[in-house]
C-alpha cells in the first residue's frame, strides 16, 4: 500500500486517520523521536488550553475595567 497524497491526507477524518495508523503502526518500526513528537504534541495542546484560560480571564476583566470606568465617569458627572 503507497502512502496516500497530501491532499488526500487533507481530506481524511481524525477517525480516518487514526484507522490507517492504527493498520499501518503494527508493522513499523519507530525511533525515539516519535514519542518525543507525541509528548510535544501534548505538551503544546496543555500550553493551548492555559492560553484560552487566560484570553478569557483578561477579556473579563478588561469589560469589569471599561464598565468601571463608564461608571467612574458618569458619577463624577452627576456628582459635581
């Protein structure tokens, strides 16, 4: 079995994929790197997840601070 064009790859379901790994994998040989690639892979997908974390924390406080500041404005308005 050749190995399948770029675009075909492209085209392919996770599931598809993982398939065709799973039939191929059993008569591979692998080096260290191929572990080395996954524990990458797992740290960047963790790293991602904390990225996300923290976009969302600052998007919220950063809306508390504008509505602060609105609020801020509008009494020292009212109150002069």
């Amino acid at each position: 079995m050749g190995a399948p064009k770029i675009k075909e790859l492209r085209g392919m379901s996770d599931k598809k994929l993982e398939e065709m790994h799973d039939n191929i994998s059993t008569h591979t040989v692998v080096g260290t790197s191929y572990y080395l690639d996954e524990l990458n892979r797992r740290i960047q997908e963790r790293n991602t997840n904390i990225i996300k974390k923290y976009t969302i924390a600052i998007t919220v406080m950063t809306a508390i601070m504008a509505l602060s500041t609105i609020i801020n404005v509008i009494l020292f308005y009212l109150c002069r």
